[in-house]
C-alpha cells in the first residue's frame, strides 16, 4: 500500500478514471482533473441539445463505444470492470456486427481493428488494387485516389500509409501487386484474417517501418459489455465508485497551467487561476508532446499529420431496417467508416433514439464542410446498402467533430512520438498514458496497472499473488 502518496492524474477520459481508481486501490490521495465540465471523456455520453431535458426528450446519446475492452488479465479486469456496481456480458470479440463491402451486408463477419489504422488503410488499398479488374493494375493508382479522395487525403493519408506498408510510392505499387509482391487477398471482415496475411508475408513484414505495426492485434479478444445501457455506464460506475472515496478529489473544470519541476520530478502541479497541488507522482493520459509543452522540457513539438473523425448522429422517420449494432462501410463515399444502430446498444432507449443512427465519418481536415450535406450523404448511403429503409428521410442531425483523432501513420509521426517520449522518459514519477485512437485501451489500461505500481512502488495488480 502507498499511505501518504499524493497523485495527480490529468485528464479524465475512460483511462484517466481507471488510473485514478487504480491508484485509489493502492492506497494514494488522488487529485483528478479535466478542463470539461462534463468529464468522462470520449466515452461520456452526448447531450444532443445541451440544457434540455433530455430524460424527457430522449435526447441522450451515446456515442457508439461498443464495449469496455478485456484487458486479458482476470485481477486487471476485475479491479475495472467487475468490482463496479454494473452487470457485465462477456462478448468473444464483437458479435452482431456487420461489414459492407461492394453494396452487401455481411453480419458473420468480426470487426476490423480500428486502431490498427495504417493496417486497415492498407487492407482497403489492397481491394482498391485486387477489387481492380487485371488491367486496371497498371493504372496510376495516384492519379485515381486523387479523382476519388480528392488530393489532401491522397497526399497526406493514403500515401504515407502505402509507403509504410509496402515500401514504395503510390506510382510503383500497381505494378508491383502485379508482379504478385503484395498478397492477392485480404480481407478486411476479419481482423485475424488480416492480421495472418500480414505476418506470413514476409515481403510484407520486412517492410512494415511504423513502429505501431508491431503490435497488431491478435484476433478474438474478448469484450466486456455492460450487460444494460449504453458502454458510458462504465464512465459514470467508475467515476461514482471514486465518489466514495474520501482520499479522492475529481475537479472538473480545472485547467492544468504547468508543472513545477525538482530535479528529475515534478513536485506539483499549477492550475490556471494559480492554484498549486503539490503531488508525489503525475500521471498523463494526454500526449507525450503535450507533457513536454506543459513541463516546458521543449518548446517547440512538431505539429503532426492527423485526420479529424466525425460523429453524425442521425434521427431518421423510419427505424433501422438490420439488427446489426454497428456496421462498417468500406464503400462510397468513402469518408463514412461506420454507423451504430441504437436499437440494440440502449434497450431502454425512447421512441426517437429507436430511429437514431450514429455514423462514423472521417474528414479531411482541411476541406470545407457542409454538415446537413454530410448527413444527407451518409443517411443515403445507409439506405443504398439496406440498412435504413429505401426512402427513409432525415429528421435531426448533431454533429460532433474530434479533431485529429486519427494520427496518420507515417514513420515520421512514430520517430517524433519516440523522440517525445525519450524526453518525458527524464522525468521519474511521471507516468505517461496516452489512451486515443492510437493505442488499444486493454495495452493502455494495462500499462495503467504497470505505472501505476512503477510510481507508488508497489507491485502491479495483475502480478499481485
Ligand atoms: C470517434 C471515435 C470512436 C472511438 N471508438 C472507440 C470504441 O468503440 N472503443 C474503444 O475502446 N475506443 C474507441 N475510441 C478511442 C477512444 O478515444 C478511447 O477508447 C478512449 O476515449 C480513451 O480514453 P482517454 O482517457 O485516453 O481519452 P478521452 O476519453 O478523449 O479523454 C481525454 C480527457 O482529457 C481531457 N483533456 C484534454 N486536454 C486536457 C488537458 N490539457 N489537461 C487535462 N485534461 C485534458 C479531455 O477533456 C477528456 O476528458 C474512439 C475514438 C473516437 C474519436
């Protein structure tokens, strides 16, 4: 146990709550704050019409997180998930959903990974090519991306990624797939699929250069899924189960000014309006480079490719036409990843959020945007494919953007991620738990339990006799 530590964790998303309860459980004062007001993070649900009543309207969505992720380890998973006032279900991998690919639904296949991003963006480049007939292979592939995708996400998307995948440019990588280098199938409706074509290319893996491709997932992880309710039930046990606690203070609303540094650790942290937290340990769940911004360790963090990722939540007149919980499009337009269908995520949920679908859309953060137009197009495109009724028409739409959600996978991004590191790495009670797209919340929840231990000088939950 860890009696008289003192932590502070900042930011108070899914990994921010489970770190501070980890730390709670080994004994730590816990400070927890967050600059929302809301707090909860991505997983906290959306109030489509903030001061409403929305018990009344029914205008509470969440936001299509599907599940809490086992993180593998039974104690682990215990102190998160299990000894929570919440009834879970365990899910091998994720059932019921369903892929589109070529106009056909297909609900037996599992789900991509889509934190495995670059892989993904690969794996579709792939069909782009094989889905080509012979001929077309010859083709300038970057010339017909740009006519498709338009030119930013060409140069600053598929490009970096074909580069990091396959070792050569857009220009070469037709012929090259012609000359059989590149595997003549996968498939993007099973991750494992993909995941063995990738690793039993040797070709293939030689060229793998992002330092991210390393841990590509294995197939059939287990999901924990709250047993009722939408997966932000998980968010408000967590932050309930904290609530409790008397050593613990959750501030929302507190802005993280600096850090005062002592030699190779920070001593306390300083909250914009002056307010000083003197803390035996820090933990970040933000980025490294916003943790070097903030301990002034360097000045300057490049600024780095990323796509924005969009949240479309859809009120149509007509109610689903599939039992599937979430669908991913993989077709035109392309810029819709995927779409959750409410029915099955919230069973209590009213009449209005029967007929709601959320659809996942990745945007080009430098084009222009027209959001009833976006909607329009992506309810379209669920009724082309048979998942919303032929005809079906557009009521209400919210929009949510999350700005550089999805960093691009280059090999430049993970040297100046690395490089980041390497420098926060100096500061020795400082934990750095980026959670995000970029990693898989089970690695990070996981790398909780190990810092955590690390900082308070314990031994890790999932190691404990
Ligand atoms: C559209 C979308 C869909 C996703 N779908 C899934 C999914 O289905 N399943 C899944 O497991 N993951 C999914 N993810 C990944 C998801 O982001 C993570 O699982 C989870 O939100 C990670 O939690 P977090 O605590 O790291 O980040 P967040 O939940 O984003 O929380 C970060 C918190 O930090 C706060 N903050 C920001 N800046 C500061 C600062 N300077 N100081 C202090 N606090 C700060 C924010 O206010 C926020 O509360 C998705 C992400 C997106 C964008």
């Amino acid at each position: 146990m860890a009696r008289g530590k003192r932590a502070v964790v900042v930011g108070a998303g899914a990994v921010g709550i489970a770190a501070a309860r980890l730390l709670a459980r080994q004994g730590a004062a816990v400070t927890l704050i967050d600059p929302a007001r809301a707090i909860g993070g991505a997983w906290r649900a959306f109030e489509a019409e903030p001061g409403a009543d929305v018990e009344e309207q029914g205008l509470r969505f969440d936001r299509g997180f599907r599940v809490g992720e086992s993180t593998g380890d039974a104690r682990l998973d215990h102190a998160l998930f299990g000894s929570l006032d919440l009834e879970w279900r365990r899910s091998p991998g994720y059932a019921r959903e369903g892929h589109v690919v070529g106009g056909r639904l297909s609900t037996h296949a599992r789900c991509p990974d889509a934190r495995a991003f670059g892989e993904a963006v690969a794996a579709r480049a792939l069909i782009e090519i094989h889905g080509a007939r012979p001929d077309a292979l010859a083709v300038d592939l970057a010339a017909t991306l740009r006519a498709r995708f338009g030119p930013t996400l060409t140069e600053t998307l598929y490009r970096p990624a074909f580069h990091k995948l396959f070792g050569v440019d857009l220009e070469t990588l037709a012929p090259e797939a012609g000359r059989g280098r590149i595997p003549s199938r996968v498939t993007l409706t099973d991750h494992g699929q993909t995941e063995r074509h990738l690793r039993e290319s040797s070709a293939l893996r030689a060229r793998l250069a992002h330092p991210s491709s390393r841990g590509l997932r294995a197939p059939g992880q287990a999901t924990l899924v709250p047993a009722r309710g939408p997966a932000e039930g998980w968010i408000r046990a967590g932050l309930a189960d904290l609530a409790r606690d008397p050593s613990v203070s959750v501030r929302p609303g507190a802005r993280l000014a600096s850090v005062r540094r002592r030699g190779a650790s920070v001593d306390a942290v300083i909250l914009d309006g002056g307010e000083l937290i003197p803390t035996s340990c820090l933990v970040w769940t933000r980025s490294a480079a916003s943790l070097l911004r903030a301990t002034h360790l360097a000045t300057a963090t490049p600024r780095l490719p990323a796509r924005d990722v969009a949240l479309v939540h859809l009120v149509a007149d007509v109610e689903p036409a599939t039992d599937v919980v979430r669908a991913q499009l993989y077709d035109e337009p392309a810029q819709i990843a995927s779409a959750v269908f409410y029915r099955e995520l919230r069973p209590a949920a009213s009449a209005l959020e029967r007929r709601a679908v959320t659809c996942e859309v990745l945007l080009d953060p430098h084009a222009p945007l027209d959001e009833r137009a976006l909607s329009q197009a992506a309810l379209a495109e669920l009724c082309e494919v048979g998942l919303m009724p032929a005809g079906a028409r557009l009521e209400r739409a919210w929009f949510e953007r999350f700005s550089g959600a999805l960093p691009i996978p280059t090999v430049e991004v993970g040297q100046a991620d690395q490089r980041a590191r390497l420098a926060v790495g100096e500061l020795t009670n400082v934990a750095l738990l980026p959670g995000g797209s970029d990693a898989p919340l089970r690695c990070t929840l996981r790398a909780a339990d190990r810092e955590v231990s690390r900082l308070l000088g314990t031994s890790p939950l999932s190691r404990a006799a």
